[in-house]
C-alpha cells in the first residue's frame, strides 16, 4: 500500500486544534497515511508522544514511512483506545484526532474491494485479518437484512429493489466481485442521481456494516471523555451525515450541564461544569481543499475541549 499519494483532508485545520504542546501526549486514532502523525511529531518536543491506533494491518506494516522513536502505533480498533493507553502505561492524554471512514489508500487499492471503479474481489474489511467479507455476508443474510442495511447505513431509497436483485442475482450463483454487486445495483436503481455511480450508496452502507463502523464510534466518544486531561482537546473529522449525527450529538449531550431535578434553588454559577466545551462551530473544507482533495468536499471537522469535571 503505497503512503506517498495520501493527502489527508483538513490537516493543518486538525493539528491546529488539537493546539499540540510540546511534552504532550497525543493519541492519532486512525492512523491512515500517517499524516495527521506526522505532523504531530513535527509539533511535539523530545519529551512528547504519540500513541497512533489503525485496524489495517496493511498500514501497521507501512507505518506512514515514520521511524520516530516517540510513536507508538498498535493494531487495534479505536474502539479499544483505552486498553491501548493502559498497556501503555498512559493514563491521561492531551488530545485525541479521528478522521473517520475510508482511507483514500484503502479506496485505491483494488483488491480490497472497497470500490466500483475496479473489478476486485469483494472484500470491503478494514482488518484483513478477521471478520467475514461482504461477499461473505451476502451470501448469508437474508433479503430483509440486506434491505435494511442498504436503507439505514446507505440512506439509500431504492433499498428494497437493490436487495431484492441482489437475492436474484444469488439464486443463479455467489456474488463475489466488486463488478458483479455494481451491475446488480444499476439494474436495480431506476434514477440516477448526475455524477453519482448507482452503486455509491450501497457500497457504503456494505463498507459500515462490515467494518461497524458506527458502533466503533459509539464506543470510542465515550471514551475519549474520560482520557482526555483538563484542556484536553478532542478533534474528529467525518465525512457523512450518520458519522456527523452521532458526533454532533454526543459533543452537545457533554457540552450541557448534568440534569438536576426541577425546581431545585441551584443558581446559575452552582450549576455543575459540563465535562466538555465546544470550540467553535463546525468547520467545512475550502475550496482550495476540495480542488487538491475532492474526497475532502463532504468532510466536517467538530472539535471540543476537556473541561476540569470530574469524568
């Protein structure tokens, strides 16, 4: 996999966030490419660290091209961000970056089945290393599955009749390519939305539901509340609206004051301090973003600060 054609989307605006102090520690939690790391290191002093995660064992084995003896990247799913920091002795950190989704590295590489653009087997795993492929969970779910997955995970509205050819198609034998699962899509979907493939939303409803994508987010947010120290920021860049939705959600619920029972005589500065504090509004690519990168044209970068409340 090769590391030099990533451009990772929102990376000066990202770093700049997580306002790296030097002998701080810093958690990458989807490595990638490696350059929302590298940039850190180039930030951090002797004494700081970074603890980067990634899923991919392909990226594990890159490593980004780093050799820096203040990085630490393990194999592991973010969602296990705080049995990483444990192992590695680190109790609290100074920030936390999750740029979610798809790598454009594992979207250009071909067999891993993650796009229409190439006839590959239909893999989809974000961890080659376990978990059924799509392929694999095609063949065994059955039509209302697959209907309901396309729907809620793909937001897709031509969901029934996409599941309902795909249930044909199998009848007549194993769909097993990335080609295969395009031209039963195209088949199925009677308008085409302009400059969109027929078969985007599906594939990504297949890519989340294989890799759990949103239930690894669910997860990890909660986590990152109770890691971060006292102005502590927590950055995370998503790149569509079920990613967003959770986010936005979770960063309001923390940035509100714990609920007390009505009518309690409590005045305003005795409310309890909320245990995060947004930072500015949501931030969307420039344009001069989108021209070098058009993958970055939907992504939206929240972030937040730890306050000093009791996690």
């Amino acid at each position: 996999m090769s590391q030099g054609s990533h451009l990772p989307v929102l990376l000066d605006a990202a770093v700049d966030s997580l306002k790296v102090r030097a002998a701080g520690i810093y958690a990458d939690c989807t490595f990638g490419g490696g350059g929302h790391s590298r940039e850190i290191l180039a930030r951090l002093g002797r004494r700081g660290r970074l603890i980067a995660l990634d899923r991919d064992p392909a990226v594990i084995a890159g490593r980004g091209g780093i050799d820096d003896e203040r990085m630490q990247l393990r194999h592991e799913c973010f969602s296990r961000l705080r049995e990483v920091l444990g192992a590695s002795g680190v109790a609290q950190v100074d920030g936390i970056l999750l740029d979610l989704g798809v790598s454009s590295l594992q979207l250009d590489d071909a067999p891993r089945g993650f796009s229409f653009r190439f006839d590959a087997p239909l893999d989809m795993r974000m961890d080659t290393s376990r978990g059924a492929t799509a392929a694999q969970w095609l063949a065994d779910a059955d039509e209302q599955q697959i209907r309901e997955v396309i729907r809620n995970y793909g937001e897709e509205r031509f969901a029934k009749q996409i599941a309902a050819a795909v249930a044909a198609a199998r009848a007549r034998g194993p769909v097993t390519t990335t080609r295969q699962l395009a031209e039963i899509v195209a088949s199925a979907v009677r308008k085409r939305e302009p400059g969109k493939n027929p078969a985007t939303r599906t594939f990504q409803a297949l890519r989340i539901y294989v890799n759990q994508e949103l239930e690894e987010l669910t997860r990890v947010l909660p986590q990152c509340v109770h890691v971060l120290a006292p102005q502590g920021r927590l950055v995370v860049i998503s790149f569509h609206s079920l990613e967003d939705r959770i986010v936005k959600r979770f960063l309001r619920e923390h940035s509100q004051p714990p609920a007390l029972p009505k009518r309690l005589p409590v005045r305003a500065a005795e409310l309890p301090l909320p245990r995060l504090r947004l930072i500015g509004p949501a931030q969307r690519p420039s344009s001069a973003d989108i021209v070098a990168n058009p993958r970055a044209r939907s992504a939206v970068m929240r972030v937040a600060e730890r306050t000093e409340a009791a996690a």
